[in-house]
C-alpha cells in the first residue's frame, strides 16, 4: 500500500510538473505579443504627437507671412504718407510767400499732427509686433521644452532647433526692419 500511495504522489508530481512546464512555455509568446501592443500603442501615439507639431509649426509659419505682409503694406502706406505730406509741405512753403503768418502756422501745426499720427501709429503697430513676438517666443519656449523631451526618445530633434533658430532670426529680422522704418521716418521729418 505505501508503495501504490508513492506511486500515485510521483505520478501525480509529474502531472504537475507537465502543466507547469506548459505554462512556462506559452510565457514567452504571451510576453511577445504583449510587447507588440506595446509598441503599436506608442507608434500610434508618436505619430499623433508628430501630427500636432507640424500642425503648429505650419500655424506659426503662417503667421509669421500674414505679419510679414502686414509689414509690407504698413510701409508701402507709410511711404505714401510720407510723400504727400511732403508735397503738401512743398505746396504749403510756396503759398507761404504768398499767404500771411496765421495760414503759415495753421499748415504747420497739421502737418505736426501728421506726423504724430504716423508716430502714434507706427509706435502701436510696434507694439502689437512685440507682442507678437513675445507670444512667438514663449510658444517657441514651449516647442523647445517639447522638443527636447522628444530628442531622448526620437532622433530628428535637430529639425525642431533649426525651426527654433529660424525664427529667432526671422524675428531678429522684423526687428530690425521696423527699426530702419522709424529711423527712416524721423530722417524724413528731419
């Protein structure tokens, strides 16, 4: 009987012993499949990030055009500006030989106004371009601290510091091209 007792524990070991090593078996399949939705779930997510940030990089260029153009027509009309009131200036001094003292001063003080005008408006469309760029930056700020963390997890980060560089410049620019259009003014005044 003991012998029929450790017969049946040692079959019944073994038994448990196949099961177990089934199941050891099938681990490595279920860890592999496992580790393909894995890798699906963050190539999909990848790729929706990646969608976002052309999506916003393509807003911000598109931005930048707008104000450029902006620019171009504030200065075309600037110019315009600039030279009536300078023929009117020129009409004005010949009526001025002409005319006495109190239709002088008049022409005078609304060609002042003018000028103000235009000061007042270039000084308000500087700030509303400042304002602009302060907002581009911080959102650059924003893009680079994005940017940055992607570069651990993707290569291609060095696209995002040129596009990052590119507007600095871009802004440096405008910058510069809104302080040669008051420069230009007061020489024009002058």
């Amino acid at each position: 009987m003991s012998r029929d007792v450790i017969e049946t524990r040692l079959a019944g070991m073994d038994k448990a012993i196949e099961l177990l090593q089934q199941t050891t078996d099938k681990l490595p399949a279920n860890i592999k499949d496992e580790v393909e939705q894995l890798q699906e779930l963050h190539a999909e997510r990848f790729s929706s990030f990646e969608t976002q940030l052309k999506l916003v990089l393509e807003g911000i260029k598109t931005q930048f055009l707008e104000r450029d153009e902006r620019t171009k027509q504030l200065a075309l009309l600037s110019e315009t500006a600039i030279a009536a009131a300078l023929q009117a200036q020129k009409e004005a001094a010949t009526a001025q030989n002409v005319s006495n003292t109190t239709a002088s001063d008049k022409m005078e003080l609304n060609f002042a106004k003018l000028i103000e005008q235009t000061q007042t408006l270039l000084q308000s469309q500087k700030t509303a371009s400042d304002d602009k760029i302060s907002d581009i930056k911080d959102r650059g700020n924003i893009l680079e601290s994005r940017l940055t963390l992607i570069e651990g997890q993707k290569s291609g980060g060095g696209d995002a510091w040129g596009y990052m560089f590119g507007l600095a410049g871009l802004s440096l620019a405008l910058l510069m091209l809104i302080t040669n259009v008051v420069t230009s003014m007061r020489r024009a005044v002058a």
